[in-house]
C-alpha cells in the first residue's frame, strides 16, 4: 500500500495522462504494479491507447487517461498490508 505523499507528490493520482499508468486503486487503497507481471500488460496497453490515438489525430495526453512513469520512481513490490513509499 502507498503511502499518502507517495501517491500525491509521485503518483500523481487524479492529474489526468500525468497520473502513473502504474497506479492501481482498490477501496480507496493505492498500490503499484511497476514490479509486478501486470506491468509488461500495462505498458503494452498504455502504447496501443497511444498509437490509436494518434492515428485518429487525437493527442492522447488531452484524454485524461493515466499514461505517466511515476516520474521516474523505480517502483514498489505490491504488498497489500504494508505501507510503501519515498516517505515511509
């Protein structure tokens, strides 16, 4: 779980295609799937949104949808029950 300043400062929650495409948020919890085997998936996800995008003239960073790094964080291991982050 990310700690509150890791997701507002790094994360970027709620910043629109700033936001980490990594961020995952469940009950109002937030954890990041950058070491997980969900990534490979988002990556190819997030490229395919783009290159869609553009093939249909529209700039994918205008379509609030999540497409950030985390503004160059390494990541975090998802771990449910344990509080993660720059902060921490």
């Amino acid at each position: 779980m990310l700690s509150q300043l890791q997701v507002e400062r790094v994360c970027l929650l709620n910043k629109g295609s700033d936001q980490c495409k990594y961020l995952d948020v469940v009950n109002d919890q937030c954890f990041c799937k950058k070491k997980s085997p969900d990534a490979k998936v988002i990556d190819v996800e997030v490229a395919d949104f783009i290159k869609n995008a553009k093939k249909n003239n529209i700039n994918p960073y205008t379509q609030k949808v999540p497409l950030g790094d985390g503004n160059g964080c390494k990541g975090y291991l998802y771990l449910p029950n344990k509080l993660q982050g720059f902060d921490v």
